[in-house]
C-alpha cells in the first residue's frame, strides 16, 4: 500500500498546507498568498509593521524566506510574486515543536514538546523534558492529532510552533522525521526513526515513547569533526558523512542526564570545543534547562 502519496505535495507547498489548517480551524499566523506588489498596503494594514514572505515550495533552514518592514518591498525578487504566501510576523514568546506517529489502524502517540533555540533561521539546539507543560502539550497533541486524521497519515509527522501566551500557533508541518527530534536516539524509549519504521511496515506495536530524563541536541553546523567532544560521557555524537560546507547540518549531538545541572555543566565544557558561532544557541539551551 502506498501511504502519504498524496498527501507529501499537499505539505510540501506552504500555500496547501495553509489552506489545510484553515479548513481544520487550527491557529496558525494570518496569511495570504503574494501574487503581486500592489497587494503591499492591504498587506501592512492587515498584518502591522512586519512581514513574513515565504517560498511556496523548496525554502528551509531560513533560505527563501524574506523579512519586510514598509519600505522594504523593493528588496524581494520579482519572481516571488505567485510563488510566495506572505504572513504576520509574530512576536511569539517560544518556539516548540511536537513529533507524533500514527499507524495505519488509527493509533497516536507523541513525544514530548520539544523547545527549539534558532539563529538565523537555522535550528541550532533542542532541549526536551520527560513532563513539559500538561496545556501545551495537550493543545499540541490535539492540533497534530487531528491534521494526522484528517489526512490519514501513516507514519511520523513534525509539527512547528510559536508560543504566545497560553497558547499556540502552528508555523509549519514536517511528513517525516524531523531534525529538532534527534535528541529521542539516546533521550528516549524509542526513537523516531524506529517509530516510523514500526508505523508504516506494521509489523510490530507503536509503543508510546517513554522520557524519563532532560535531553539535549546540538546541531553541527558547518564544523569538522572534533573527536574531543567525546571525552565528555554525557556526549553521543551522530555523524553524517557529509562535506562540511558553511551553513550544513553534518552531524548532531544527543547529552541526556537526569539531573538537569550536570547537563548543564556538560553543555558548558562542550560550548569551549566549539567555535564561537554556537554560543548563543547553547547558551539559550542552557538558560531553558534552568527554568
């Protein structure tokens, strides 16, 4: 059986996944499609002093997306125009994200929210708890449960959020394993990517994943191998075989500890092998462990 043939094109395009979390009435950032450059005045009428532009299809990792004040229209390229959904910038107090697997008979179940540390639009860090905030993470459940029903999905889907307030809006869906989910390798009962094996082969449980303790993922960013990472034991690295080049993810690394403060202190020394471009991010994880 071919599952999500249909449904990857209908995600892959920010214009069809809006309209999808439209039709289900879940929050997510007012939007519009951008079809041409009169639209501008309505735009900052409607959505304030900041505007969010967003390739339809291919943009990640902060490429083809655009941040527009007014005045600033000139600077997008004209081929944007018709390719492009334009949304309302949103002052959101956090980022999360929730990853959740459904079988082919209907079952769901979830891992944690997952808090995301982002810099220049590219996911630096992740930090995940074994009890995250009981609103949250049932708000969160509910809104990925009902777009994996509605579209009868089979396997692991991601689910990106702003949080405002007491409450959540969804910025983007991911039909696969996610990158900001890497920490359940060593963090978890199960991972993701065995979660979507058991769900699309069907052969065996899907088991909810048990977290029973603070884990943290760092990204590697355009950074060589450093084998000294590891005379930390708190340190698992996953390594990519990539070329490193400036700006690629070649590898991640998972610390899990149940004591938040040695995690803590691990993510301290690791932060002394790394050049200074991971500072921020690991100091924003840190801080998140800490409250």
């Amino acid at each position: 059986m071919a599952f999500n043939r249909d449904i990857f094109p209908r995600l892959a395009d920010r214009l069809t996944q809006k309209l999808l979390l439209d039709q289900l009435r879940l929050a997510t950032a007012p939007w519009d499609p951008l079809t041409g450059a009169a639209q501008w005045p309505e735009v900052f009428v409607s959505f304030g002093s900041l505007a969010i532009v967003k390739r339809r299809v291919g943009g990640y990792d902060g490429r083809g997306q655009w941040r527009l004040h007014p005045g600033d229209e000139a600077a997008l390229p004209q081929d944007c125009y018709g390719t492009c959904i334009v949304e309302q910038g949103i002052a959101f107090d956090g980022e999360v994200s929730l990853v959740g697997a459904r079988s082919a008979d209907g079952a769901q179940v979830f891992y944690p929210l997952t808090n995301n540390v982002h810099q220049d639009g590219i996911l630096r860090a992740s930090v995940a708890f074994p009890t995250p905030d009981s609103g949250l993470q049932r708000q969160a459940e509910t809104m990925l449960g009902a777009i994996l029903h509605e579209l009868d999905y089979v396997g692991v889907m991601a689910m990106e959020c702003f949080i405002v307030g007491d409450r959540l809006l969804i910025n983007e869906l991911a039909p696969r394993v996610h990158n900001s989910c890497h920490w359940t390798q060593n963090g978890a009962s199960i991972s993701q990517f065995e979660l979507h094996l058991r769900a699309i082969l069907g052969r065996l449980p899907l088991p909810a994943p048990v977290v029973s303790a603070p884990a943290v993922m760092v990204n590697v960013i355009g950074s060589e191998v450093n084998i000294d990472w590891l005379t930390d034991p708190l340190v698992h690295l996953h390594w990519y075989e990539k070329e490193v080049r400036a700006g690629r993810k070649v590898g991640h690394l998972n610390l899990c500890h149940p004591n938040g403060k040695a995690l803590s202190r691990s993510l301290q020394q690791l932060m002394t092998l790394l050049p200074a471009a991971y500072e921020h991010g690991i100091r924003l994880a840190r801080q998140i462990l800490a409250d």
